[in-house]
C-alpha cells in the first residue's frame, strides 16, 4: 500500500490550549503526530493508510477516554441501577465516524486533516469492520448501547470478542464463498484490554454434595476443565453529552498457555494444545451446529460469555459497597434473544453455590433481574439442548434447571389443574422423542418481563408461539418496537440529507427524531423539493460508484433504484423479487412492456454457510442479473446487482441511495425488521406486506405513502389450515407459469435444467412461505410503483413525508420504554472531570 504524500519533516503544530485532550483543530493534529510516532512508531513519509487511521483513532479515543474515565467514576461514586445488555451479536460497525459525530467534532476533524493534506474520507475507509453479528439482531444491539449512551442511561453491553467475525463473503462465479473475516489483522485501537478483571470459567465434569459449616447440604462442581474469560472494553459516547458507556467483550485463553514439562518431553504441540482448545471458543461466531462438536462449542460460547459479564457485574456490585442480597436493585439484564438464556440457571449457580443464598431469595433475584426480548416467530429458530450434550458439559445447570423445572410445573398444575397436555408444552424439557432441554422456556420462566420488538410479533407470541406462558403470567408480557439509532443511519450515513432538514428545521431532531416532522411544512416548496431529489440522485451516484467497484457492473443513477439487502431466508422472500425481474424481462423481450421504467435492483445479504437453498437463492439472483445485464435489448433498462459482503460500512452507502425499500417477507414470519425502518429514514419508499414493523411504518407514514401487497397474517394461517396448494396458482396465472418454466429451462442456467430444479419444486409442492399465492398481488403493486415513480413530484412528496414521519423508530424511543416498562432505570448525567481532579483522586 503506497504512502500517502505528507511533507516532511513535518512541525508539531503549536497549542496554547494545555488540555491534551481539547477539541480544538490545533490539538488534534498535535494528537495525531504524537500517535503517528510514539504509539504507531512511524514517521509521515513512510507511514501507510493504515497507520494514518491508527493514528487519529487513537487521538479520537483519548478524547472519548475523558468522558469515559469520568463516567465510571460517577457510576462507581452513586452505584445506580445499571443496565447489562447480553447479546450473542454487536454488530457495531465502524467506530471512528460514529465517534467524530457524537464527540460534535467531525468537521474539526475533517478540516485538519484537510490542512495535513491528507485525504480525510480515504482514512475513514482504512477501519476493518467488526464483523461479530450475522444481521439485526446485533444491529440493533448496537443501536441500543448508541442511545443507551445518548439517554445517559448506565449500561454495559456484554458479549463476545470473536476473534474472526461471521465470515468474509465473496460470490465466485455467482455463489456465495466464505473467507475468515480478519477483522483483528491490524489490532483494534478502539479496545483495551482488562487482564486484571479475568474471570474463570468451568466447563464439563460432574458435581459433589457436601455439608458446609452450618449443616446445609451444598453442591460442589468439580469440571472437567476451566478456561479463562479476559475483558476487552470499548468505549460507547452518547451523542453531544458526557455519558461513555462501555462494551466488554470476552476472549477465552487457558489457565496456563505454556506446558513447560510437555515441551521439554518434545510434545512440542502438546505444549500449546491448552491454549489452542480454550481460544478455540471465541474464534468464530455460531460455529456450525450440524455436528456434535459444534453443537458442543456453540453451547459453551454461549455459556462462556454470561459467566463472564454475571461474575463481572457481582465483582462490580461488591466493589461499590453492595449487599449480595440487593444485586438486582442494581443491575437490570436483558436478554437479546435465546442464546443468552443460559445466564438464569448461571446466576442461580453463583447465589446459591458460591454465595450461599437460600433457594428462594437466589430465584426471586434472578427473576428481578432479567428481562427477556424474543426476536422470532420461527420456531426452529428457538434453540433447544439436547439433555446428553447439556449434562456433560454444564452438569450443574441441567441439576438447577430441574429443580426450577419442578418447581415451575406445581405452579403449572396448580393454575390449570388437570391439565396435563398444558404442563407437557410448559416444560422446560422437551420430552418428546430425544429429549432437549428448551432455552425459551427458561427465558419465559426465569424473566420477569417478556417482550415482543413489534406490535404485531407481540401479539403473535402472546397467542402463538408462546401463548401458554401468556395464560400463566399475561402481566409479565409487553411490546417494545424495535428503532435505530439517527446517529449512525442519518446523521453520518447521509451527511447531505442532515444537512438539509437541520438547515430547513435546525438539529434538534437528532435526539428528538419525532421533531423532524417539521419539515413537512417544507413539502409544498418547490426549491426544497428540488434540493431533496439533488441530494437523493447524488447519493445514487455515490452508490453507483460502490457498485461498480465492487462488481464491475455500470448502473444507471437516473433508474430507479429498487433495494432488498438483508439476510437471505426463504421468509424474507428474496426469490419472490426475482421472479419481478424475470417477469419484467420476459415483458419486455416479448414486447408486452408499454412505457417500461428502467430499474436497478440491488440485491446484498448472507447466507447461512449450512443453508443450501439459501445459497441457492443467491445463485438465482447473480445467474438472473448474468443475463439481463449483459441483453442489449434490455440492459439499458433493467440491471440486477448483487453486493457482496453486505455489512454496517455498505448499508451507510446503501440505504441513503435506496428510493424503493423491499420488506416482503411473508406475514406473520418477520419479528421486527430494522432495514425497513433505515430505508424510510432515509426517504425510501417501501413495498412491503402487513408484517413486523412494516404494520406500524405503514401507520406513521400514512397508508397511501407505502406500498401493501401480500396475504395478512390471519389469511396466511387460514390458507394454511385450509390446505395450500400452491400448484394451483401455477396452473392459473400464466405469467407466474412462464416466470417459473423459463428458470426451469436452464435459460438462466446456461441450459442446465437441474440448477435450480430444487428451488422450483419446493416452490410447486410445499411453498412454505406462499411465494406463489402472493405473487400476483406483488406483481400488480410494482406496476404501481412504477407508475408513481414517473411522477417525479408526487414521488419527492412522497419520500419527505417517509423520513418526516419515521419519528417513532429512533432507538431512543425503545430504550426509553425499556427504561420505564422493563428495567426501572433512569438517566445519570455525568459530570466531567478535569486532568487535575482526576490527578487528585489518584493522590
């Protein structure tokens, strides 16, 4: 990587300010050098991109360390109720612009650089992506600690520090290839690492009954092996305010690293074999389960990380002067889904074993203390143990989860007595046939608040999925709907769109997102209207740019550009878009187009590396886009793209770019969605089904500004019931048939008829997620859209009034009702401490 051109030898620039860590432009280039030399050892003439980008990351992170010490240290001084988020998946993204935009010194920042004569937006791109999440649930995670921080709510996000994220996805050859995601390659200079507050952690083995001192019979776990947890904390800023939380993030190493008698016997890879077994459990995120040892390994990562961040918040609670008895007035943990739910049975273990609680006080703790968020309507998707597996490794859990079993089911038998059929499905173990011990049903039982992300998903779990828990306890279930954060997904995403509505309505919006309807007072203005399309087109010329060089593949700014990036599921439909593109093709190749829109469809997202058909369905879209882009008949007016390597750094690019948003998944499947709401804010229209968040967007935007298609949820369950066959639709609309013969044919397949084969049979006899009984509906809304669309006024109008009236989806508005409804939190403004003040608490 060549050196970019700096002067040199280079003057420290001078600074009359003596705060190391001012704001002023002058400070921050002395930062900049200082780290340039004395912390990446390198001096401007050979210093790489990288090394530029370390270096004022560095600087920006001892302006955040500031806020950071001094919020711990009033944390620490006032001990409040304090959240912990445990969640499997941080999807973060970039920290360096997050960080320029809620210290309010991006434009310091940027100007400086630009007197370096350095390319500010080139260092930007230097930061490699923290890949620890597969999709919205670690996006949301992130948006959640972004305005835990800007609210001044005290948190900490616990999670784990994969050394490799999800996976590096490349398309050879129009399939999906995993690489090792190398996000470490070049250190992280946003992380500090804590060796002093490790913690152990026991794996396998059996357990012992003993009698302690005052007569009690105790349980002693004596493991098969221990592991050590190490911290890695990042700082989190809230926006324009004090507050810096932290993430901690768990890395496994092994009790001794080195066998220094196994080495001398020349076992030279005996040697090291603790440390390659113990590190091995934060190597990757969701190891694949399909085999029992990954089965094993997914279990104790799960298991790793809450005995972590638990042992870490009770040394925290100690350490601040409290009781063991009052752990959960001070902190309040949320489950981000299932994957943590083994921390119940972990707190219950460190109460009762190592702290010696009675029973009941440990249980109703532990209740107090955690809330549980459910994230899907898929069964499937609900993990489940199978008890062999569990027992050998977490033997003392599989003994507390029977006894909160048992003792959960005489609550069971006595509510609904003489139902036996209701205490079966209750049961935290499934009996039927090999028998699993189910992580939702400890969530359900060991909560004391049990939420839904969106209004419908809420209803759904309440007379659904988990309708029996409902019946029991019907007060511990509410809704909280999922947002993000306008931080990350407007204010640095979309610099040009920030730019215009804070000109137009000023910035108070950023922490107020429901005051950006102020702008619909702007909507009869032809001059804004017009500012507003500039802003849009420049933005798909951004994009088009991404795009090509990506994937060598020219698109047009002036098409219109028709978006679906999220993770490939058979529910999210992603096959149901293709067969659009298949219909318009073939219209426009049989002459049947009159008026013909062009498009850009603009496909991103991963599959599962286990998932075949979703694999497949990657396949479909890159094979289809083979095609049409490369007719001369049609290129000029259809191109399909498919990026590569979807994440947080493309999604700033994306969704400022999109003007149709595709939410069309099947009713009823979609918890939330959080893409939906990202596009919206961004002034994307959406094409969507009555599903997830898309029922409330559709509610705030108004219903002629959003474009419905789709069966509803209670029309999907009755198709279903009544027996769906989805043969019949085939048979009845001839241009689904031609849609569905021509990928059959291998026309897009280069003639081979069994490449998708697959795909189209599961379609013609099973349909799960009832592509063909929607099809016809989505394809009459797309002429629908397209006919706004050559209404290039309505549709600007249109767009202003989506990002005017996205108000309700700002994360801030979540947390803030998980604050009151949930966790019973409230905001601690931090005060900042000067070097002096903190020099004297040192003394």
């Amino acid at each position: 990587m060549g050196a970019p051109h700096v002067s040199a030898p280079v003057p420290l620039p001078a600074d009359d300010d003596d705060d190391r860590t001012s704001f002023s432009k002058e400070s921050l280039k002395r930062a900049f050098f200082d780290h340039l030399f004395y912390t990446i050892g390198k001096f401007p003439k050979i210093s790489g991109k990288n090394d530029l980008y370390l270096a004022l990351a560095h600087a920006i992170r001892d302006r955040s360390l500031q806020r950071w010490i001094s919020s711990t240290a009033q944390y620490n001084q006032t001990a409040p109720r304090t959240v912990a988020y445990l969640s499997a998946e941080f999807l973060m993204g970039p920290h360096l612009g997050n960080h320029l935009i809620n210290l309010g010194i991006a434009d310091s920042v940027r100007e400086a650089m630009a007197e370096l004569k350095l390319d500010f937006n080139e260092i930007l791109r230097q930061e490699e992506e923290p890949g620890l999440g597969n999709g919205g649930l670690g996006r949301l995670a992130a948006c959640f600690l972004d305005s835990l921080a800007t609210g001044q709510i005290p948190a900490f996000g616990y999670g784990i520090r994969y050394e490799y994220g999800i996976f590096f996805q490349t398309i050879i050859d129009g399939w999906q290839v995993e690489n090792t995601d190398k996000w470490l390659r070049y250190g992280n200079p946003w992380e500090i690492q804590r060796a002093e507050w490790a913690v152990e952690i026991k794996l396998g083995g059996h357990t012992e009954q003993y009698t302690d001192d005052a007569g009690y019979l105790r349980v002693r776990w004596a493991p098969e092996k221990t592991v050590v947890g190490v911290p890695f904390d990042s700082p989190i800023p809230g926006y324009r305010v004090n507050t810096t939380n932290t993430l901690r993030l768990w890395r496994a190493e092994a009790t001794e690293s080195f066998d220094f008698s196994v080495f001398n016997q020349g076992d030279y890879l005996g040697a090291v074999s603790k440390k390659v077994t113990s590190e091995n459990l934060t190597k990757v995120l969701y190891p694949n389960d399909e085999t029992t040892q990954g089965k094993e390994l997914r279990l104790e990562q799960q298991y790793f990380f809450v005995s972590c961040s638990l042992q870490d918040m009770i040394r925290i609670h100690l350490a601040r002067g409290g009781a063991i008895g009052d752990f959960d007035k001070k902190f309040a943990i949320q489950l981000n889904d299932t994957h943590p739910a083994i921390a119940i049975a972990e707190l219950m273990r460190l109460l009762v074993d190592e702290h010696l609680l009675p029973w009941d006080q440990a249980w109703g703790i532990t209740t107090r203390s955690f809330s549980y968020t459910n994230h899907t309507l898929l069964p499937e998707a609900l993990e489940r143990w199978p008890l062999d597996l569990f027992q050998r490794i977490l033997p003392r859990h599989l003994e507390l989860i029977y006894e909160i079993n048992a003792r959960f089911l005489n609550d069971v038998r006595i509510h609904f007595l003489g139902d036996e059929s209701r205490i079966s499905r209750l049961s935290l173990i499934d009996e039927s046939g090999e028998r699993y011990v189910r992580m939702a049903h400890l969530a359900c039982v060991g909560s004391h608040a049990i939420n839904g992300v969106a209004e419908l998903h809420s209803d759904l779990l309440k007379h659904g999925l988990l309708k029996d828990f409902y019946e029991m306890w019907p007060e511990k279930f509410t809704n909280v709907t999922n947002g993000v954060t306008p931080r990350r997904w407007l204010v640095l995403s979309n610099p040009r769109l920030t730019s215009l509505v804070t000109n137009a309505i000023g910035d108070a919006w950023v922490t107020d997102l429901p005051r950006i309807r102020l702008i619909e007072d702007y909507i009869d203005d032809a001059a804004f209207r017009q500012e507003w399309r500039a802003v849009k087109r420049a933005n798909k010329v951004d994009l088009a740019a991404l795009i090509l060089r990506r994937t060598g593949v020219k698109v047009d700014p002036d098409s219109m550009f028709d978006v679906l990036v999220k993770r490939i599921h058979e529910y999210k439909r992603q096959h149901l878009a293709v067969l659009h593109i298949v219909t318009l093709y073939h219209r426009l190749k049989s002459g049947r187009a009159r008026d013909p829109l062009p498009r850009t469809f603009i496909f991103g997202g991963k599959a599962a590396p286990g998932y075949h058909t979703a694999k497949l369905m990657i396949k479909l879209i890159t094979s289809v886009g083979d095609v049409v882009n490369n007719d001369p008949d049609v290129r000029d007016l259809l191109k399909v793209v498919f990026i590569p390597n979807f994440n947080v750094t493309q999604g700033q690019c994306i969704y400022p770019a999109a003007e149709l948003s595709e939410q069309i998944s099947l009713a009823g499947k979609e918890a939330s969605g959080t893409g939906n709401m990202k596009f919206a804010m961004n002034g994307a229209l959406t094409i969507g089904t009555m599903d997830g968040a898309n029922i409330e967007l559709r509610d705030q935007v108004g219903a002629e500004n959003f474009f419905l298609f789709g069966h509803t949820a209670a029309e999907v369950r009755h198709i279903k019931t009544a027996g769906y066959h989805p043969g019949d639709y085939y048979h009845s609309h001839s241009e689904l048939r031609t849609c569905l013969d021509l990928i059959q044919s291998g026309f897009f397949s280069r003639g081979d008829t069994e490449l998708f084969r697959p795909l189209v049979d599961n379609l013609l006899r099973h349909d799960p997620y009832l592509l063909l009984a929607d099809y016809q509906s989505y394809i009459e809304c797309q002429d629908l859209v397209s006919q706004a669309y050559r209404d290039h006024e309505g549709w600007t109008r249109m767009s202003i009034l989506n990002t005017a009236r996205s108000g309700k989806f700002s994360s801030d508005r979540s947390i803030r009702e998980y604050a009151e409804q949930i966790w019973n939190v409230k905001p601690v403004p931090v005060e900042l401490y000067d070097e002096a003040e903190m020099e004297h608490t040192l003394r």
